[in-house]
C-alpha cells in the first residue's frame, strides 16, 4: 500500500508492505497538496514500475519520476506550477499546468522515451491572451522575527522599467496554510497593467515549506502571518519601490482575515480590501466544511475575532450572500459596528455568490471595486485626507 505522510518534516511518499513502512524516495519537498483539501492526486503509477510525483517547493511545482530503485528524475517541462490533479495511463502521465506566462492548460506528458514529450489538449479560456504582454515575478527574500526569512513574488506595473516605483498591493493568500503559485494570473495582471505593483507573501504557515514551518502557524494565525506580509511591505517601502500611503493589503477567505488584522493596527498599509474574509475564527470553525475542522480548530487562539474597533484605516468588504464558508452575517456585523464607529467601510455584497468569488460571475465587478477602492484611498492622501470619511458607505 502507498500513502503519503510528513512524517519526515516533509508530505513523502511510503510503501507498507504488510509488514514494515519504507520511504519510496525521500525529498525535501511536498508530495501532497494543502492536508485541508480533499479528491486530489499527487502521484501515479506508470507502466513500466516508476512512479511519478508533482513536487511543490516553496511556490515552484517541478514533475519527478522516481525509478524503482528510487532513483529521482526530474522531467523537464515548461510549467512552474502543476495542480494536484495527475492522471496516469502507461507511460503519459496527464496534468493542469501553467507558467508566469502560460494560463492554466491541460497537457499530456509522454514519458515513455529518453526526452519527455508535451502534447497540449487545451488551453484556458483565456487563450486569446496568450500574445498579451504581461508582468512576470522576482522572488523576494525578507529577513522577519527570529531570523526567519519570507519569500514574496514581486510583479512590476506591466511594462516597467527596471528601477520601477509604484502603488503595491500586497497579497495574503487563503488557507491560510495554501500557498502562492508561480503560475499566470489575470487578476494580476489586472492591476499590474493598470500601474500597481502586486506582492504574493508566503507567511509562516505556507505549504511548500515543511511541517515545522506550516504548523507554526497554529495558534498564532492573525499575528505572524500579519508580521510577515508587514515585513515585506516595509522592505519594499525602505527600498524605494513603494511610497508611503500607497500600499495596500488584500485577501481572500483566509487572506481576507490576515488583511483586515494587518489594518486593525499601526503598520505601512494603506487600506485593505478583503473578500469572503473569514471574521471570526470561532465562527468559522463551525461553519467549515466538517473535514476542515480540524484544520480550523488549531488555527485558532491567534489574534482572534476582528474587532471594528481596532480597525485604524480604509476597509473594503467585498462578500457573496451565499458564502456558507465564511457566513455573510459575520461581514455584515463587522460594517455595521464599523459604520457606528464612524469607520463606514465600502461593502460590496454579491447576490447569489459562494465563498469563491474569483470563480463567479461578478468577478470582474469585484475587481472593478477593489481597483476603485486603492484609487480613492489614493486620492484622498494626495489631497490631504486620511482614514474614513462619512461618505464612504456600502453598494
């Protein structure tokens, strides 16, 4: 029987025979998706007896083949990110994979000769795009608390020159222990070719980094992973490629609670425009879909609920009304005690949408709103205003 444990540090790949449990090929790197997420597939079994593996490092997927006696081969392909959806059929191996410059497209690998082969079967929907000139990243590394250091991808204003300087919106990704991923994104690119720049942070509790670092995030979510991407707000800042109030925090589900705690206390963010945020982590815990619950009960004992109170600048609250994941009622409260505090925050309630708003019909009218929302924080530092206004209200 094979299975994968991190029982390493790492998510690896076992054999048990009945008897006794063996490392099929150790690697210092995931084997395996985030541990909440269910109906995924990060290895098969080809043919001939070796066995092919999607490995994440950091934000990097690489394809390996591990040789019977364990030897590990890596395949080279043109992709930097593959999701955990592997198919197998002798010696082709079928995946979702993409690039900084490549969408999402479903490929064949043929491995059955020296050099694999790649046989596209379909691109994204968004393939009249292809020859649209978009921003690609440069990894960053932040030295942070405890001599941690914290990797971001930068993407430049589309287009840039090399010493670019910018409005940065920094990005929290969900989860909180997914991760960001070196793969073509629109919604990127959406802001990159309107003059911002776009910051992904992986913070302490990222998959693609190890046990230790993922786990240490239980406990503390709302803290650290809201020092790191502070912490790389202010090197940008210190570096000269962002100026002072025109840096922003956003998120989604996870991401969304990083960011509203990231502006519920003194730091270098602007405004924060959080999506499906999750508000209460208690909350959350029981509205979760019941085999993440785990998941969501170590995660919590951080930072806690969001409290309006705290909350020290510009919001926007951006949540579907259908969203069973993270309940609207917990957004709706927050804007109500917001707005009582004279703290009105922009509310964009979306009908009929779940928890994944990016997927949705009204994901364009989302980012429509964020992009105003950065605009008029903008314009109202240029023109010597700060914080909240009583005219700023919900849509």
């Amino acid at each position: 029987m094979y299975f994968v444990s991190d029982r390493s540090g790492w998510w690896n790949l076992y054999r048990w025979d009945g008897l006794k449990v063996e490392a099929v090929a150790p690697i210092a790197g995931e084997c395996a998706a985030e541990p909440w997420e269910l109906g995924y597939a990060s290895y098969g079994f080809l043919d001939d007896g070796r066995i092919v593996v999607a490995v994440q490092e950091g934000p990097r997927h690489r394809l390996v083949v591990i040789e019977p006696g364990g030897t590990v081969r890596p395949v080279d392909l043109p992709y930097t990110s593959i999701k955990p959806y592997l198919a197998v059929r002798g010696r082709t191996v079928a995946l979702i994979g993409s690039s900084p410059t490549a969408a999402p497209q479903v490929a064949l690998v043929h491995l059955a000769g020296a050099d694999p082969q790649v046989e596209v079967l379909a691109r994204s929907e968004h393939a009249a795009l292809d020859g649209a000139r978009v921003s690609t990243p440069t990894e960053l590394r932040v030295r942070v608390a405890s001599d941690r250091e914290v990797l971001a991808l930068v993407y430049p204003p589309t287009g840039s020159a090399a010493d670019w300087r910018a409005p940065v919106i920094v990005r929290a990704h969900p989860g909180p222990t997914a991760s960001c991923l070196l793969r073509l994104d629109w919604q990127t690119q959406f802001f990159t070719s309107r003059g911002f720049a776009v910051v992904d942070v992986d913070y302490l509790g990222s998959t693609g980094y190890g046990r230790a670092f993922r786990e240490s995030l239980y406990g503390r979510w709302g803290l650290d992973d809201v020092d790191d991407c502070a912490a790389v707000a202010v090197h940008l800042l210190s570096t000269g490629r962002a100026a002072p109030g025109q840096v922003f925090i956003r998120g989604a589900s996870a991401g969304g609670y990083t960011a509203l705690h990231a502006v519920a206390q003194d730091g270098p963010f602007a405004a924060a425009t959080a999506v499906s945020a999750i508000v209460d982590p208690d909350r959350w815990a029981e509205t979760v879909p019941r085999f993440q619950r785990a998941h969501a009960m170590r995660l919590r004992g951080g930072a806690g609920r969001v409290r309006a109170a705290a909350v020290q600048r510009p919001v926007l609250l951006i949540h579907g009304t259908a969203d069973e994941v993270a309940v609207v009622e917990d957004v709706r409260e927050l804007a109500d005690e917001l707005t009582s505090l004279g703290m009105a925050p922009e509310v964009l309630l979306l009908p009929d949408v779940g928890h994944y708003v990016a997927a949705s019909r009204r994901a364009g009218a989302a980012l429509e709103a964020e992009l105003a929302h950065y605009r008029s924080v903008m314009a109202d530092a240029a023109n010597g205003h700060g914080g909240y206004t009583a005219a700023s209200g919900s849509r």
